[in-house]
C-alpha cells in the first residue's frame, strides 16, 4: 500500500511539473491576440515559413496534422474544434463542397492568386476555384531503380507485367491508383464507371500478381531509397523524397496516361477567424514564399511566378514539371460518389486477396 | 457476507459508468449504424454482405494469424518470465521487457522494415552464416514476428506475476516425491500459473484480431485481416454501416471465445465455491 | 535464491537483444547526417540540436507524457475498483457478462474506438483537446488493468478476507492491509501496460483530439506521407534514454533504502 501511495503521489507531482512547464512554454508564444490554426499533412510546410508569417502579421499560427483526406473530412464534419485552413487533395474538395463543409474564397483579400498558373486554374472539381486554390500538384508514375534492374527502363505501365520482374513490383495501398493503373494500361479512362471495363481491369491486375512484392503505403520511399525494392507505383512527391537520397532512382509518368493530382488550400466551415484564414493563404501565395515552401517540401508548386525564383534545374526537370504534351494525357480524379468508391475498393481488396495464394 | 456486499456496491460505481459511457455507448451506435447503407436507407444488407466468401475467408485469415500470433507469444514469454522470476534483479528486469514498448509503434516498424530488409543487418547475418539473403519482409514470418514483439510485453507480464507468488517450497515439494521436472511443471507450476497465463491469452489474441497497420507495413497487405476490412470501411470507402457491421460480428466473436474459455476457470471456481 | 544456468541466459540475452533491437537502430540512425534510416554517411548531433530548437515539439511531448502518465494512474484506479466489482460477483454468468463487455473496447479497432467516443464527445458537449484525449485514453486503458488484476485476485485466499473480518477488522482496513498489498503486482503490471496503451496510441487520439491539443504519435502518423524526419528519432532516442535512466535510477534508489526491510520481510 505504501508503495501505491508513493507511487501515486509522484506520479501527480511530476505531471503537475510538466503541465506547468507546458504552460510556460505556451505562455510566451500567446502574446498575439490573433490565432489561425492550420490544419495540413505532417512535414507539408516549411516551419520557417509560418515564423514568418506570426513576424508579418502579428498572428499566431497553430499548426496540426492529420494523415488522410478521410480522417481530414472526419474531424471537420464532426466540428468540436476550429480549422481555419486545410489542405485536402481533389477529390476531398468536390467530396467536401458536396457535403457543404467549405466557405468560399473572397478574392478580393487574396491579391497573390494571380500567381498561380492559368493551366491549374478553373479545374472541373472546382469550377472557377470558388473554394479552393491548388497548393501542390504532381503525377502518379512509376519509380525504379536501373541499378537494380540491369538497365531496364519503363516506358508505359504495360512494362510492369514484364515476366522478368517477378517479386520486384510495389504497388500502392490506395484503390484508385491501383486498380487506375490496370484502366489505364487497357486504355480505359481513369474515372470509369463501366463494370465491365473495371472487371476487366482487375483480372489484369490479378496477372500481375507474382510480379507484386508488396501493397504499402508510404513506407514505399523508405524501402526504395534503401535499395530494397527496385520498381513501384508512386505519386511524384515520393518520387522526388526517393530521389533525393538514392541518384539512382528515375522517375516516369507512363505513356497511356496517368494522374494528375492537387493539393488545395481551402477554407472549412469550422473557421474561426476568417481573415486571418484570407491573410495566410495570400501570404502562401506569394511567389518568394511559395518558390522557399516548394524547395522545402520538395513537390511541384503551381505558382508560376515563384518558378522564376527557383533553381532553374528543378523547374526544367520535366518529370516534375511535364510539358504540355505530357499533361495532355493525365486524367483529374473525379469525384464518383460513394457506390463506386466501394466498388473499386471492393475490386482492389480481392486483388489483394489473390496475392497470398 | 453482507459486509463483501457492501464492499462491492462502493467500488462498482466508476467502473459501472465506465461500461456505461464507453462501451455500451459505443456498442449501441455501431449496432445502430450498422443497419444503414450508404444513402442511409434502413437495411439489412450489410449483414448478409458478411456472408459473401470474402468476409469469410477474411474471419478465418483473423484467427488463424491471431492464434499464431498468440501461439507464439507464450511459447516466447512463458520462458522468460520463469527465467526472470529467477534472476537478482527480477523487478529491473521486469521493467526493462516494458520500456521497448513506449516507444512510437510506427518508428519501430521503419526500424524493422530497416532490419529485415534486404541489405539490413539480419540479412547480413544469415550471409555471414552461409544461409544467404532471404526475402525476409512481406512475409507470413515477418508478420508474425513483428506482431509478437508487439504483443509479448503483454504476455510475460501476467504470466511473471503468476509464477513469482509460486512458492519455492511446492517445489521443492514436488521433487522430493520424486516428480522429474517436467512433471513439476504440468502437475504443479502450470496449473498454478493457468490464471496469468489466460490473461494473457487474453490481451494478445483479442487484439491479434483486429490488427491492422502491421499487415500493410510488414505483411505488404499479403495478410489481410477483419481490422483491416474494418479500418478500410470507415476511412477509404467510408462505408460507416458495412464497417460497423463487422465490427459486430468481430464483438460476437470474441463473446463466443469468452464463453467458450471460461469453462475451466479454477481459481475464480474455488473463489466461488469458498464464498 | 537458485541461481540460473546457462541456457536461460542465452535465452533471456536473446529475448533482450530482439526487444531491443529496432530501438537501438532507430538511435544509430539518429546520428546520421543523411536523410533517412538508411546509407549512415556521416555522424551528427544535428538531430539532437533540433530537437531542442523545436518549442512546438516540445510541447508536444510534454502533452504525450502528461497524457499517459495521468490516464495509466486514473485507467489503473477505475480497473482495480472493476476487477474487485467483478472479482466480488457471486453470479458465474453475471460475471462473464460483464468480463466480455470489459473486453470490447480491446477488440474493436481504434478507428471505431475513435469515431463513436468523437459522436460522444460531441453529442455530450465535451470540447475536444486535453480533457478529451485523456478522458478517452482512460477508457480504453481500463479494461487491460482489470485483466491483469484478476488473475492476483484469483490467487487470494479468500480465507484471508473471512480471517481479517473475524479479527474485526473494518472493510477499510481489508482492503488497505489485504487486498492491495495482494494484488500489487498486477496493479503495476495494469498501471504500466495502461503507459504503453496510452502512448501507442494514435487512431483514437487523432479523432477526440482538436483546438491545438497535439499528441507525439498523432504527429508522427501523419509525417509518414512526406517521411518522417531523423528529429523524430532523436526524440525517440533522448526518451528511451531518459526512461531508462529514470526506472533504473528509481529501482537502485528503491532497492538502497528498502534493503534492511526486504531482509527482515524474507
């Protein structure tokens, strides 16, 4: 019994120390009457960045994370807490707009929105971008690694079904891009709706299955910077991660056609202060800030002013910023509504069924 | 009598609201959602979705790996808590098979994709050995072998405090009638022990049974199980009916290895008879 | 005290090396002025240094550890009063009843677990952040403390109870000087485990969570897409050698000033 009481007793003094602490810590920062908290994927912003934008204009920044639109759409759908700005993909947006969970954006507080390139502008998911202004944008592709592979190259997704690469294809956990990859290998449309097309889809990809070392997530850089794994289906931000530690990597976006895809800085109706919401997306948009954000994270920004400011490397490198030719094949996601969502998810989950025979 | 009556009525109440708020709560929604279809319609369907031959075999791949995974875990734990209950230091020691486990979950299993890799450091030991470089991740191995690390805190705890109130003295006992060790150990020790170690049969097989996460990073989604269908559900398809629906089915499962288990309770018998 | 012979040894030597393991490379990586947990280029404290300038990152563990620390003791407090309410239960059937519903929280998956304590929250108005958090990871702890309660109840004679009681002794005083000096071990072993649960945690905390109020695994999770950055591991490392230090500083100390009572007590 004594031993409990102990126990207990330190137990609530050490933590009363930390909460005190804790305070102290919070304490210095609240000095500014302003706050706007910002609601992104974890490492999506340069941390300097927000400094500056608290030095600027005297707001504070709160700044959490989340690691699915899914997950995203969850929390602000069941409110509790105020987001001020997020950062869904596409799809996410449409899916929010339609479940009335974004506020329009007032253009006249957002000066740096002529920044942004014409070509990314007005997009179907968003017409007019009344909700929304692309923040990152890329592909979906294939990574390898020629080291690994005696100098083979790829040129289109058929390359994948090579006979020779048994056990040596990574494809991605995600039912859209998977089963994608089969629609698009077949020439079909990203966003088919045809059950026959995606029947047709998904016994291409079950003959791929001895090709299929693994379905992950992002773990996927980690395995293919360390050699680990020599082809995978990827997005271009990991592409660019993985070719930033490991010069042997390539990167290509198939003939047939691919993704193309876009993260959006958008207002949720969970916003609390909405000016300073207006401010910090101006404030991204400037072509200095966003030239410093895109080398920090290391994806393709769409703010065409800053590609001037930018190392004229990165901004010639056409696997990250395709030409017009290239992007003439990609396809945006659209938004199919939730039937058809399950049903791609329940194709893809007996593909991944088939793996294990 | 009546004075263990009153005992028992004072400390019920948190935990009574406890069961009350956080799970018959819960319980009550996800029976309620699970009778809905995506347009929110009022529906059956979900359950008989579960019959298809794909939740099926997903049910059976579930137990089969949590058994495994369980299996495994007592082979591993219950000779380290007898050998621990031994050592000078038995408490320390204890505490040191704990400290592992409050380190991030996901930075372990980057570390582990690391390890098992195939330029990591265990396959440089099994070259080294002259077995060769083995496609060590993605495997039913790799799988097993990470969610045990996982679970085997969870094991060897309940199972040392079984055997550390063992008294030396039965024993002793056993083996000066005569008994070889192996008999002490079925006849005397094991039985003594049977509470820990069902506790922990407990806490690893139950959760064995909705693990996800692991399958994706160390199985490679080559091992698919309810948890994952359910995860999937909820966040991908957001089909919160079909989701909650499993979910269901999984509660009924563990009721039925509840039932099924408690048949040969010893301890709680002779507790019972007694009062 | 029989000592151990030499194949226990190994074998304890290999359970500790695998445990142990995945810890000791995530520090290794630590060091590295690379990019990632993998190709060492060269050593760095860098990591280190980070770690230290990150005011945010800060906070955030001091939120996780404060967390854990309160829910473990608060989960432990509410499991022991439910495994003695279960323990007490004459009724076999009842009993059982009420162990399977004490289990549901442990089978379902945390994303359920998060989704209805979030309807929850909100339908009972509760604002989500620190009260939240710690509120819903007490609740999933509890169940694992009165598993490994139950087992130490079990074990207790309960003619030690019907002894006390003769002797007079008031229900307080059986409960203080019988049975929880009893069933202090699997006290600590609920207590400690609820610390593993509470820290583990990410699904559940990332639901409840909101205005501000930031967990260390909830931060990692979601550094997965863009890759989680070596600072990480320098935490993780400093941590892990923190505790260490800590339990092991504690036990010595403990083990000093116990030494002439644990000799009288065997």
């Amino acid at each position: 019994m004594k031993s409990i009481t102990q126990s207990v007793i330190l137990i609530l003094l050490i933590s009363g120390v930390l909460l005190l602490f804790n305070r102290e810590l919070n304490e210095g920062s609240k000095t500014g009457k302003d706050t706007i908290t910002v609601y992104n994927w974890g490492q999506y912003i340069d941390p300097d960045l927000l400094k500056q934008f608290e030095e600027e204009t005297g707001i504070k920044v709160i700044y959490e994370t989340f690691d699915s639109n899914e997950a995203m759409m969850g929390k602000i759908e069941q409110g509790g807490t105020s987001y001020d700005v997020t950062i869904p993909s596409e799809y996410m947006v449409e899916m929010m707009k339609e479940k009335d969970l974004l506020i329009p954006i007032d253009y006249s507080k957002v000066p740096n929105s002529k920044n942004i390139d014409p070509y990314f502008m007005d997009l179907p998911f968003d017409p007019k971008n009344k909700y929304s202004i692309p923040y990152f944008w890329g592909t979906v592709g294939i990574a390898f690694n020629p080291t690994l592979l005696e100098g083979q190259t790829f040129e289109s997704w058929d390359n994948l079904w090579d006979p020779s690469l048994k056990q040596r294809v990574i494809l991605v956990d995600s039912a859209r891009e998977t089963v994608g990859m089969g629609l698009n290998s077949l020439g079909y449309s990203l966003n088919s709706t045809d059950t026959k097309e995606l029947r047709k889809a998904t016994d291409k990809l079950k003959a791929l299955r001895t090709n299929v070392k693994a379905v992950i997530g992002d773990e996927v850089t980690q395995l293919m910077i360390n050699n680990e794994a020599a082809i995978s289906l990827t997005w271009s931000g990991q592409a660019a991660d993985m070719m930033f530690e490991n010069e042997d990597i390539d990167y290509i976006v198939p003939e047939e056609g691919s993704n193309l895809w876009f993260d959006n800085i958008v207002i949720p109706k969970t916003v609390d202060n909405i000016d300073g919401a207006h401010a910090f997306i101006n404030f991204m948009l400037d072509p200095e800030v966003a030239a410093q954000n895109a080398d920090y994270v290391g994806y393709s920004t769409p703010n065409l002013s800053a590609l001037d400011l930018m190392d004229p490397e990165v901004v010639a490198d056409e696997r990250f910023y395709p030409d017009e030719n290239t992007r003439s094949h990609l396809e945006v996601y659209k938004n199919l509504g939730l039937e058809l969502l399950g049903v791609y998810n329940e194709l893809f989950l007996e593909f991944k069924m088939s793996l294990n025979k | 009598m009546m004075k263990n009556n009153n005992l028992r009525s004072i400390y019920t109440i948190p935990y009574a609201v406890w069961i009350l708020l956080f799970v018959l709560a819960p319980i009550g929604l996800i029976v309620y959602y699970s009778f809905f279809d995506l347009s929110g319609n009022f529906t059956l369907m979900n359950y008989k979705n579960f019959f298809s031959s794909v939740y099926l075999t997903l049910t059976i791949s579930s137990f089969w790996y949590a058994f495994l995974i369980t299996f495994f875990s007592l082979l591993i734990a219950y000779p380290t808590a007898y050998f621990l209950t031994k050592t000078k230091h038995k408490q320390l020691w204890l505490l040191l098979i704990i400290i592992p486990s409050w380190i991030n979950l996901l930075l372990k299993t980057y570390a582990f994709i690391g390890l098992m890799g195939l330029y990591g450091p265990l396959n440089a030991f099994l070259e080294m050995i002259g077995i060769g470089k083995q496609q060590i991740l993605f495997t039913d191995f790799s799988f097993v072998f990470v969610s045990v690390y996982i679970f085997i805190p969870f094991m060897i705890l309940p199972i040392f405090n079984a055997l550390d109130r063992l008294n030396p003295a039965l024993i002793d006992a056993s083996r000066d009638l005569g008994a070889n060790s192996w008999t002490t150990f079925k006849r005397v020790i094991w039985p003594l022990t049977i509470n820990g170690v069902k506790s922990g049969v407990q806490v690893v097989f139950i959760p064995a049974l909705s693990l996800f996460m692991i399958t994706r990073l160390i199985a490679g989604n080559k091992v698919i199980t309810l948890g994952t269908a359910i995860e999937q559900q909820f966040l991908v398809t957001q089909n919160w009916g079909m989701g909650s629906t499993i979910a269901v089915f999984l509660i009924l499962f563990m009721f039925i290895i509840m039932l099924v288990t408690s048949g040969n309770e010893r301890g709680m018998k002779v507790n019972g008879k007694n009062r | 005290m029989e000592r151990i012979g030499k194949l226990p040894k190994v074998f304890l030597a290999v359970v500790f090396i695998i445990l142990y393991a995945p810890i000791f490379y995530l520090i290794f990586y630590s060091f590295n002025s690379g990019g990632g947990m993998s190709n060492f280029e060269s050593f760095t404290l860098e990591h280190y240094a980070a770690v230290f300038e990150d005011k945010r990152l800060i906070i955030i563990v001091i939120n996780t550890i404060v967390i854990a620390l309160l829910s473990a003791l608060l989960s432990t407090a509410i499991g022991v009063m439910g495994a003695l309410a279960i323990y007490f239960m004459r009724n076999k059937k009842m009993r059982n009843a009420v162990l399977s519903l004490n289990n549901i929280l442990m089978v379902s998956p945390d994303v359920i677990i998060g989704a209805s304590f979030l309807i929850l929250f909100t339908l009972i108005g509760v604002k989500l952040g620190f009260a939240s958090v710690l509120i819903s990871h007490i609740a999933f702890s509890i169940p694992i403390v009165v598993i490994m309660v139950l087992p130490k109840l079990a074990e207790m004679n309960p003619t030690l109870i019907d002894a006390a009681l003769d002797l007079g002794a008031s229900k307080k005083d059986i409960m203080k000087r019988v049975i929880i000096p009893f069933i202090q071990p699997g006290i600590f072993a609920g207590f400690f485990l609820a610390l593993t649960y509470s820290l583990d945690d990410f699904a559940v905390t990332f639901f409840v969570t909101g205005n501000g109020f930031t967990t260390l695994s909830v931060e990692i999770y979601s550094m997965a897409r863009t890759g989680i950055s070596l600072t990480i591991n320098a935490l993780s490392g400093l941590i892990f050698i923190v505790t260490a230090g800590l339990v092991i500083g504690y036990y010595l100390l403990n083990q000093k000033l116990k030494t002439p009572f644990t000799g009288v007590r065997k």
